[in-house]
C-alpha cells in the first residue's frame, strides 16, 4: 500500500501492518501516522464525523 495525501484510519492501519513490526490500534496508528508527518483531519459532514490523516507533502495523485 502507498502513501496518499488523505488516508482514512483503516488505511494507515493496513500500511502499518505491511511496514511496521507494531499491532495497529487506535493510539499506536495515530503515533505511527505523526511520524510520517500527517496529521488527523475531523471534518463533520451531515452530522458525522468523518476522521482523516492529512499529509500535504505528499504528492496528490491525478
């Protein structure tokens, strides 16, 4: 799995189950995440929330 620009929570997960000896869970993917420099993104999209990692040096793919 490669990095996005925009990646959900189930999609760090799964690249940190493919590039870290760690076991994903709620605090150990967000650390994981902080560390390849994205932070979390929470936006409320008709009543939900919606959680994100953002990370804008990476590449957006066209």
């Amino acid at each position: 799995m490669e990095l996005k620009q925009r990646m959900t929570f189930d999609e760090m997960s799964r690249h940190m189950k493919e590039h870290s000896f760690k076991l994903p869970g709620k605090v150990t993917v967000g650390k994981y995440a902080r560390e390849l420099g994205y932070k979390p993104y929470k936006p409320m999209v008709k009543g939900k929330i919606h959680f994100f990692y953002v990370n804008e040096r990476v590449p957006a793919k066209d």
